[in-house]
C-alpha cells in the first residue's frame, strides 16, 4: 500500500493473515515523510487505508513489521491484531475523514529517526554494516510509525 513509501506492500494470505509491513500496524501507521513527500504520500496512504477498510473482512488476522512498544504484543509475543480491533483502537485507521486523517498525521510528524541516514545509505549500497549493527536497525525500536 503506498503511503509509507511508494513502493509498501500487504501481503494477503489464503489463511485470514494480512502481512502489512509498515503500511499498518497494530496502533498507527507508517510514516509518509521519509522521502520528504509527507503531504502527497499522507493522501496515497489515506486511500490505501479506505481500500482496505471497504475489502478486508474484520476477523483478518493484522501481522505487522513493526511494534513501538509492549502495548501492541499479544499475550504469546507476537505483534498482531485483528483487523476490526485494529480499526476501531488505532487512533489513525479509526479516522473516518480524510482532511481530519491528514490533519492527525501532520500533527503528529516528528523528527527523522537517528539511523534513517544510515539504513538509507545500507540500503543504497553506500555503506556496509556488520551483522550485529544490522541486526540493531532492523529490530530496534519502530521509527517507521506515526506516533
């Protein structure tokens, strides 16, 4: 789903499960700023979010790439929710109007995460990471959501 970069993507398995990667997660969604386009992506991600709101059955089981704090794990650890619950206690795919929705993400735009440079540059080709430095930006804390 664009809005977090152009290039977002949910995965919908035969089995209720939606992999949304940094498109939605259990109590926001991803950050439309990163490449300096937050206005347009905002929009792109609004829709992604009215697509999946008029197709996605309520029981689909939300398996997102990212958690910002304990409060979005399960009680088995996994960070996970079902797309009603998710609807109804995300404070940003509960919004129902896309100029409140644009509002919100605007008003909550926070400054770029530490190690974007880093993870852009190790993504690019530009920099080599070990694999314990790696390991750290991948799993550390989510700066990928609205928060």
């Amino acid at each position: 789903m664009p809005g977090h970069t152009l290039g977002s993507i949910a995965l919908l398995a035969d089995d209720g499960l939606a992999l949304t990667g940094d498109f939605l997660f259990v109590k926001s969604v991803g950050r439309p700023d990163l490449a300096g386009h937050s206005e347009a992506w905002a929009k792109l991600l609004w829709h992604g979010l009215e697509r999946v709101r008029q197709t996605w059955p309520g029981d689909l089981l939300v398996l997102p790439a990212h958690y910002a704090s304990e409060s979005e794990r399960r009680a088995d650890r996994a960070i996970a929710a079902r797309f009603d619950v998710i609807s109804a206690t995300n404070p940003a795919a509960a919004i129902q109007d896309e100029r409140v929705f644009l509002k919100w993400i605007a008003d909550h735009a926070t400054n770029f995460p530490d190690a974007y440079r880093t993870i852009k540059e190790t993504n690019l080709g530009l920099v080599t990471l070990s694999d314990a430095d790696a390991e750290i930006l991948e799993s550390g804390p989510n700066q990928c959501a609205v928060i």
